[in-house]
C-alpha cells in the first residue's frame, strides 16, 4: 500500500551550484567542509527562509529534485547531500528522514527541490 504524501515545501534557486564531489577538505589534522559546499548550503537556507519559516517536522520526507545548471557534466547525484544537509533543522531534525527521493538533471538553469510529507 503507498503512502499518502502531501507537498509541505516547494524551493526554487537560481545561485551557484558547486561541484560536490569533494565536498570535504582536509587539514591540519582535521576534516571540514569545502567553502563552495558551505556557501550554497548557506544559500539554500536563506532560499528556504525567505518563504517558509523553520518548523522542522518528526516525520519522514519524500524528496524531488531538478538539478539544471550543473557544469562539466557534472554527476546529479552527487549534490543530494549537501541539499540534504541544508533543509536539517528547518524541514526536518536529521536527514535521516528522507525516506525516499527523487533526482533528475533538466536544462533550465535552476534548482527545484519539493519536500512532500508521508503522513
């Protein structure tokens, strides 16, 4: 039996959207996150808080994404984390949550990103 999903959040962003493929750097004996990676999970918080305000939710998420603008051919999957990471704390308290999703690269030059709740 499917689960009954409704759309909680719809996310549009136009901005820079790095290579995730070394998310992390490493250094001086510790690991921390690529300054690229920071400023867009950074931008997509502001992104999500310019239209919703923070009310993360217990529970479980399905997730859609339309990834354009990537450069180099760059693998679409790759960036699931890091948008993954962003939403933590605003939709959701851990993105574990994410119970299922859904990527697909498209050509316009936008990040589309819909958070549905499985009720």
């Amino acid at each position: 039996m499917s689960r009954i999903k409704e759309l909680k959040y719809e996310i549009e962003y136009k901005g820079y959207i790095p290579s995730v493929d070394n998310m992390y750097n490493y250094g001086r004996g510790r690991v921390y996150l690529n300054k690229d990676v920071k400023q867009f999970k950074d931008d997509l918080m502001y992104t999500f808080l310019e239209k919703y305000t923070k009310n993360p939710s217990a529970s479980d998420y399905y997730v859609e994404i339309f990834a354009g603008g990537l450069r180099g051919g760059r693998d679409v999957q790759n960036i699931t984390k890091a948008i993954f990471d962003a939403f933590e704390g605003l939709t959701y308290f851990n993105d574990k949550q994410v119970e299922d999703y859904y990527v697909k690269r498209i050509k316009e030059k936008i990040l589309k990103i819909y958070f549905y709740e499985y009720k």
